[in-house]
C-alpha cells in the first residue's frame, strides 16, 4: 500500500501510522486542497484519540477551511460529541495562555472543566499564571480552578508565578490557598521561592516562604 499522508491517515482513524508520520517530523497543520487539517478529518470522523495525539503534536485547533470552519466546527456538524469535548477543553487551555477571557468565560459557561489537563499536566490556571494574565487568573479562581494542581515535575500556578515575576498573581494565588511552599519534584527547582525573580523573594519571604533546604 501507497503510503498514507498525515491527512488520510487522521481520516482512516490510523493512530499508529499518525503516530510515525509525527515522528517523522511532518507538518501537523498541512492543509489538502480545501484547506482542511488532519484535526478536522479526525474531528469530522469522530477518532478521539487521533485527535488527542494531533493537538499534542501542535495542530491548530482554530485553523479553517475554504469555507470557514473549524475542527470544532466539523465535529459539532457530524454530532461528534467526544471530539468536540476534547476540542472545548483545549481550547480553554489556549485561550488562558493568549489571556482571552472572554473565549475562557465562554468556555466555562458551555461547562468545559475548569481544571482540565492536557498530557503534560497543564490546566488554564498554569497557562494564565505563566504567561502573566492576571485578570484571567481571577476569573478561573472564581470559577474553583484548584490553585494547587501541578504539571511537569511539580509545578504549580505560584512557582510559574514566581519565576516569571507576576506579583500580582503571586499575590492573587496565595490569597486564594495556594501552598506557598510546595514542592516540586526532587530535582526540578524546589519551593517558589526556590525559583522566584529576585524581585518577587523579599515578598514571599514575607508571606512565608521558605527554600526547600529551610524545610528539611
């Protein structure tokens, strides 16, 4: 058999023959002749799983075709409920990393998690906080996002608050609970403290914060 492109095989719902093409490097975002992705084949043809891998991979989930539409947009025609949840709750990911309140307020209005992870353990708290949207942060606080989830090796929304110098969501988080001394893993930076901008260590200092050595 001929091989298959990154489109076809989304549309076949081929994972693992997806899964190489990624591997080998392709663009995850080509386009076919009327400008549909892999996402939206595997959106429109219902592959989960496919489309979970695509958007690990970086595909767009806002990319249109020649006539406008969205993966999402596929999926909500062809009543392909379980992409279109997976679809939502990227999205919110997306736009808390970009500071679109209004897409997160939608988001959470039309009942996508408020603390949804991606693979890597991300949630919007995390993007927000990182990035610095500080009135984002806000909303999904409001909303019960948990202030103490954790992605990669440990990190919370503070110690990605801290180290990028966001004192006002430094401040916003533990107001709100967060634990001003959690603990990454072994290895990977420590309490916020242990990773904060040098502007931010006097005020944590203040509040409490302690380096993983002062705790042991």
């Amino acid at each position: 058999t001929a091989e298959l492109s990154l489109i076809e095989a989304a549309e076949a719902g081929e994972l693992e023959v997806v899964e190489k093409l990624l591997g080998s490097g392709v663009d995850v975002n080509e386009q076919s002749d009327d400008q549909s992705t892999a996402l939206h084949l595997a959106a429109q043809e219902g592959h989960v799983e496919v489309a979970r891998r695509l958007i690990e991979a970086g595909a767009d989930i806002n990319a249109k075709d020649d006539i406008d539409q969205t993966p999402g947009d596929r999926a909500r025609f062809w009543k392909q409920d379980k992409v279109l949840e997976l679809l939502d709750s990227n999205s919110i990911l997306e736009a808390a990393r970009e500071g679109d309140l209004q897409t997160v307020l939608a988001q959470l209005e039309s009942g996508v998690d408020v603390n949804h992870a991606n693979a890597s353990g991300d949630t919007a708290l995390t993007y927000a906080a990182f990035m610095g949207h500080a009135e984002v942060v806000a909303l999904l606080i409001e909303k019960e996002a948990n202030v103490n989830a954790s992605g990669l090796a440990g990190w919370t929304a503070l110690h990605l608050a801290a180290q990028r110098g966001h004192e006002k969501i430094v401040e916003q988080l533990i107001a709100k609970g967060a634990e001003i001394n959690a603990l990454t893993e072994e290895g990977f930076g420590g309490t916020p403290l242990d990773v904060a901008d040098a502007n931010l260590a006097e005020l944590l200092r203040k509040l409490g914060g302690k380096t993983a050595d002062a705790l042991k």
